[in-house]
C-alpha cells in the first residue's frame, strides 16, 4: 500500500471470521464483543462443529 486511498479502502472491507463454537452462550457473548469493535467492520460467520467450519472454507 503506497498511498492513503489504499488504506482507506483496507478500512472499509468487512474483516470475515469464522467462530466454530459448540455452546450457543459463548458463540452469542462473542458475537456481541465483535459487533461492539465499533471502529472496524466484521463478517461473523458460525459454525457448531470443525467439519462445518472445514466446509465454510473450502466454499470460500
């Protein structure tokens, strides 16, 4: 990145994760600690088992 509009776009493109999380309360305490990143975007996608969030890869 040599110039100030490639970090600015850097800014503004959803940071994807994949959470693969088997209780339902950690996964919810979670999501909500990242939708509080106010400062930055994410797209949270979750998975109960390692097989799914194999499969979620392979499909990305």
């Amino acid at each position: 990145m040599n110039n100030l509009s490639d970090v600015s776009n850097l800014n503004s493109e959803a940071i994807k994760v994949l959470l693969i999380e088997d209780n339902p309360g950690d996964a919810r305490l979670i999501r909500e600690i990242i939708a509080d990143a106010s400062s930055t975007r994410f797209e949270l996608t979750h998975t109960e088992r390692p097989s799914e969030g194999l499969r979620c890869l392979r499909e990305e």
